[in-house]
C-alpha cells in the first residue's frame, strides 16, 4: 500500500450499473437478492426477490388504512441532525403520542421511517437495510432541505442529494431545520396522504427494484450485503 | 344449575372477549395516566386496540421458522391459561370461567409457560437483543417466583386448600376477611412480585427502552406481533383477577371486579412512575432480599 | 516569553518557537525527528496528552504540513508540533507508540489526504468513507463540487446566490 498512485478508478462512470448477476428476461439485467455477498456467504440469507402486494379494494382497506394513519410508529433510527427535532416532539410540549405517533426501536414493528436530513452515503447504507426489514405498508418522511435537494452539503463528496432515488419517500418536511410545530404538520399530511390511499412507497419500491437497487450501487462502493435484506 | 358444556364453552369466549377488552383499555388508560404524570396530555385510551389492527393489518411478514411462530401462541396460551382457570366474578355463571377444573398450581404453572414459550420463539428470531431479553426475563422470573411462591404457600396453609374458589368464599362477608386483612405478610411480598410480574419500572429489565431497545419481540412483527399485544392485555387481566381474588376478596360483580383490579394495576404505575428501572442484577437481588424475607415470615407467621 | 527548552534545541533542528497565543504555541520541525521529539516533550516536558493530529495541504508548495497537537495539563498550554513531508507518495513515520490513540489520526490522514503511516494498526481500513475509490477527498486536487455533479444526482431547479450580492441587492438597492 506504500505506492501511493491514485488514479481516477471511476474511469468507467457506469461501473456500478452493470450488476453482477446473469441477464434476466427482456435483456434487463437480473439482480439477485444476495448478489453482493462473497460466494460462501450467500446461503446465509435469503435470496427474495421484493414482492408488490398491492392495496386491496373497497371498505377493509380504507378502514386499515384509517387504523395505519392512527398508529404511525416511527423508526428509532436518527440518520442526520434532524433527529434532534424528534425528541421535543415525543416530550411534553409537542407530545405527539397525541396522534397515535410514537417510536419503536426496530424495524421489523416501525412503520414509519424519518429521515433526518442530510445523509452521507455510510448512512445511506444503513438506511437502505433498516428500510427493507421494514414491513409493508412502510412510509417515509424526509425532513429537511439537505434530503430534498442537497441543501447546504450540495457540493459535499460524501452526502446524497436527493434521498428520493434511492428510496421511495411520500411526504418532505423543508425548512432548515424544520421546527417541531413543521414536522406534526408534515405528520398530519402524512395521515392524510395513508387516509386517501396515496402512500404505497412499498409497492413503488418492488416495482422499480431494479431502478433503486442501480442508484443505490452506483453510490455504495462496497456492497457487503445481500441486494434485498429481508 | 350447571350449564351444559358447549354453554360453558360459549361463556368462556364471552368471559375472555370482555377481559381483552377491559385489559386493552386498562393499558389505555394507564399509559394516559402516564403521560399525565409527564406532563402530557398522552395517547387516546382506544389507542392499543388501533396498534393492534395496524399490527394485524400488515401486507407482508416474515418468519423464522416454526418455533419462532410458536413463541406468540405460546404466549398467548399462557395468558389464555392463566385467565381460563380463575373465577373472575365469583357466582357468575358467565365469568366463572372453567375455575372450578383448575387450581391454584395449575394458575401458577401457566403464568411462567408463556414467557418459556417466547424464550423459545424469540432466541429463533436471532437477535442479540431477544436472546439478552430473554435470559433477563427468565432471571427476574426465578427471582421474582420465590416471593410469590412463599406468598402462595402462606395463603395455602391459611386457607387449607389450593381451590381457587373456596380461598375467594373464605374471603367474603366483609372487608375485614379479605387476605389483606387476615394475612397482611404474604400479601406485601405477593405485591412486591406483582411488581416484577408487571414489568414496570423499576423493574422493567426485559423491555428495557434505551438498553437493549425492546427485548424479546425484537424480532416479532405484523400479525405475530398483534398476538403478542393481545396476549399483554389478556394476561395483565388474568393476573389482576388472580390477585384480586386471592388477596383482596374477589368480586361478586362486574362494577366491583373492574373497581379493584384497577386499583390493583394502578400500584403498578404508581411505583413505576416514582423510581427509576434497576439494573439486572440489583432487581434479581432486589427480590431475593426483603420480599423473599417478608415470604418466610409469612409462612412462619401462619404456620404456627 | 517561552522559549525552546535547551535539550531540545540542541537535539534537534527545530524552527522558531512561534507563540500564536498566551497557551499555544507551534514549533516547526523536520519530520524525521518528529517521533523522539514527541517523546522527550511528552516524558521531560510535561506533555503529556495529544489533543489531536491532522494534516493541511499545501497543494501550491507541494507539500503536507502535518500537525500534531499536544497539551500539558500542569501549565495549562498547548504545542503544536508541525513538520512538511513531501505530497508525492506521503509517507510518515507512525507514532502509535507514544499515544494509543493515535492510530485513529492516522487511519484517518490516510483515509482523507492519502498519507500513508506504515505500521500503523487498522491503517488502511474504512475511516468514515466506506468503500471510496476516487483520489483521497481532503486533497486539494480533488474537485468536491465536481465529484458530487458526477455522483449524486440532483432534483432540477436548484438555484445558488452568492451571498454578497445578494445581501447587497437585498440591503442596499440603490448601490446597485
């Protein structure tokens, strides 16, 4: 490692496009769930592909979808600065247990995902897991100009700049950051938006798997992890 | 008259419809307490019934194999259990459930079956968490079972029976024949496991928010997870009506029942709100001091 | 007034103690003698905490400048020891030995300016970038702005300001 010649190893910009497994049907190329595991690691998770299950029809589903924006529980992962928003917001001035709103510290109950503000492509890594173990019907909420378009990290080599391509987000939150009175309105859309059937972030991301699973390699070099992480 | 058992069979659905119902809202309520004594205005009360149809409502949902679906119904068959077995009106014909089949070993035997149901399910899931939740559960409950045994064996020399219904029929006529009157030792010490029982704070080492964030379901989710609410207010209801009717002179009617096992829930919260969650080991010790000493000397105290 | 204390300025090739403040001063000094000279300040001289080390790029004199700060807690007052190692094929001698944490710096002036520490544990692990494979981002040749147009895409419709016209046309219209 002494020989300290850096070349530019982006020279082919798309590197990360072509992923590594066979050619699927209708030349699209086919992603394996645990593509990017080394060989002896595969048969340690699952191979699933992402399934689309859509929103029934008719009074079930509005009345789960009445109980889902009742019982929003959010992730308890902090992902940027944003999250220091979410704490006057549990406690007694904003209270927002009011709305049936509260945290839960895994993914596998939250159904509610904040993403707060800026994230570096270290955390964009964790986000993407921690999304997918998610279950569906799953939302989230982008607090923040730096998740909508860069905001103040624009030009940062190591921040995303818009959280939407790599995974699907139903309500922004903008402001910089936004107080806690703007996320309980970003909530109350967000209800809204469950409410009236709006919010099928979960069927958007298995239908365009291979479009989100393209953009997320294109800025996680080094995919240690199965493509879907179920 | 006895009724008939296919009738029993449809009264004991009843029975166990009104006790989720009464233990959902008990949650409800408390946690509203709670948040009060923040300095919040807190959760709407119907709030777990709505968790609980979200849970149920989920489209998809994964599972880790059989065991690891078992740990739920496990769980639930033992607070299912628990609550079949007690009288939960005495003289009711619908809420006497199957009381007079089951005794007090048997009640006790069920209390422990669904937490070694779900440290059976929830190591499958795999997560460091469960597995640390799990062995922290199992501890506090060998730990908290000595006072709470001690207590039983009191009550067991005092009355001279296990049967359920005849302990609650020695303690009717006046509140002066209650068990916390007659026999106030084993009731402090069947308290203070009640405590550990309920899993609030300063006991609340297996849930443990902030520690190792919820423990055991960590990996439990949609409608598993619905099961696993459910059995939560079905169980809380059973042991309220287990403690009321051992302790505290059973209940000759619904408004009673309700009256005394939510004052009997309350102390929970009581407590809960005023200290701080121990750490593992000083709650294991916690019981295995004081509480198991005020256990001996209930048995001492009755014995001779 | 402090002065360079005597053992050392007769050990050493060491520049001019320069007082930046009344409790910090920097010392320039060559960068093969930087490991002795931290451990006679640190064993004889009372400074005993390393508050940090880091890197500057001098990209137009094609060298690194590297930092090592340390404090003395009995006087209260920090030293920042500086020497200039060349940008082609940076290397340092690694000073893990002194302070444990210093193999922490280390992976990180690896990580973010290139600068390679032979010896030195865990030196050639993920820092804070996970799988980079561009240039090392903290050197100045590295285009920031570029590498992130090239990267991340962006929603359209962004718009930049620079802030002194801005707050001219804002403040005083009738400048303009």
């Amino acid at each position: 490692m002494s020989d300290m010649k850096f070349t530019r190893a982006l020279a082919d910009p798309d590197h990360a496009l072509k992923p590594a497994g066979r050619p699927g049907p209708l030349g699209k190329p086919l992603v394996l769930a645990n593509d990017g595991l080394p060989e002896e690691e595969k048969a340690w998770f699952c191979d699933a592909y992402p399934t689309a299950s859509g929103p029934y029809k008719g009074i079930l589903e509005n009345f789960l979808n009445w109980a889902r924006s009742k019982s929003l529980w959010i992730l308890g992962f902090g992902t940027g600065c944003g999250a220091i928003e979410l704490r006057p917001l549990m406690t007694s001035r904003f209270d927002m247990y009011r709305f049936g709103i509260q945290p839960r510290p895994t993914p596998r109950q939250s159904s509610v995902f904040v993403i707060g503000g800026y994230a570096s492509v270290k955390t964009l890594k964790r986000i993407v897991r921690s999304y997918e173990q998610m279950m569906g019907p799953k939302f989230v909420v982008a607090l923040g100009s730096c998740t909508i378009n860069g905001g103040m990290y624009w030009d940062s080599y190591n921040t995303i700049n818009a959280i939407e391509h790599y995974i699907p987000v139903d309500v922004y939150i903008a402001g910089c950051m936004p107080r806690p009175e703007a996320l309980l309105a970003g909530f109350k859309e967000l209800q809204r938006k469950i409410r009236r059937g709006e919010c099928e972030g979960a069927v958007k991301y298995a239908e365009n798997f291979e479009w989100y699973k393209a953009n997320q390699k294109k800025v996680i070099h080094d995919w240690n992890m199965p493509d879907y992480n179920y | 008259m006895e009724p008939s058992i296919p009738l029993r069979i449809a009264y004991a659905f009843v029975s166990l419809a009104v006790i989720t119902v009464y233990g959902l809202l008990l949650i409800g309520s408390m946690a509203r307490i709670s948040a009060k004594v923040q300095g919040r205005v807190g959760q709407p009360v119907w709030q777990p019934f709505i968790d609980i149809i979200k849970s149920s409502g989920k489209r998809n949902s994964i599972s880790h194999g059989i065991m690891f679906w078992l740990g739920p119904v496990f769980r639930l068959a033992g607070g299912v259990g628990t609550y079949m077995f007690v009288p939960a009106v005495l003289g009711s014909v619908v809420f006497q459930n199957f009381s007079m089949s089951g005794d007090l070993l048997l009640v006790m035997y069920f209390i422990f079956f669904g937490q070694l149901g779900m440290a059976l399910g929830a190591s499958e899931g795999g997560h460091p968490y469960s597995a640390i939740g799990v062995s922290r559960g199992l501890a506090q409950m060998t730990a908290f079972e000595v006072p709470f045994a001690l207590s039983i064996i009191s009550i067991a020399v005092q009355y001279g029976t296990l049967d359920i219904t005849k302990i609650v029929m020695a303690q009717q006529g006046g509140w002066q024949h209650w068990t916390l009157f007659t026999n106030p030792l084993a009731v402090v010490a069947a308290m203070i496991a009640f405590l550990g029982m309920s899993m609030h704070n300063p006991f609340s080492v297996v849930i443990a928010p902030q520690e190792i964030p919820i423990g055991p379901p960590t990996e439990y989710q949609s409608n598993l997870l619905g099961m696993l609410q459910t059995n939560r207010a079905v169980f809380n209801g059973a042991k309220l009506v287990l403690y009321m009717n051992l302790f505290f002179g059973g209940a000759t009617n619904v408004p009673v029942m309700v009256v005394k096992t939510f004052l009997i829930y309350f102390i929970n919260i009581f407590v809960g709100q005023a200290f701080p969650r121990f750490r593992v080991d000083q709650s294991i010790r916690f019981f295995l001091g004081v509480p198991t000493l005020i256990g001996i000397a209930a048995v001492v105290f009755i014995a001779f | 007034m402090r002065t360079i204390p005597a053992d050392i300025a007769e050990r050493f090739e060491v520049g001019p103690l320069v007082e930046k403040r009344a409790d910090l001063s920097t010392l320039d000094v060559d960068s093969k003698d930087v490991p002795e000279l931290l451990a006679r300040l640190r064993d004889r001289h009372g400074y005993r905490h390393l508050s940090f080390a880091t890197a500057t790029d001098l990209f137009e004199e094609g060298v690194f400048v590297l930092t090592y700060m340390l404090h003395n807690h009995e006087e209260r007052h920090s030293l920042g020891v500086k020497c200039r190692i060349g940008r082609e094929n940076a290397t340092m001698e690694s000073c893990h030995l002194l302070w444990e944490q210093m193999w922490t710096y280390q992976r990180e002036m690896k990580e973010l300016f290139g600068i390679d520490f032979p010896g030195s544990p865990r030196v050639d692990e993920s820092f804070v970038l996970e799988g980079w494979i561009d240039i090392p981002p903290m050197r100045r040749e590295f285009d920031t702005r570029e590498y992130s147009e090239r990267t991340f895409p962006t929603r359209p419709g962004r718009s930049t300001k620079d802030p002194a016209t801005h707050m001219k046309e804002k403040l005083y219209p009738e400048a303009l």
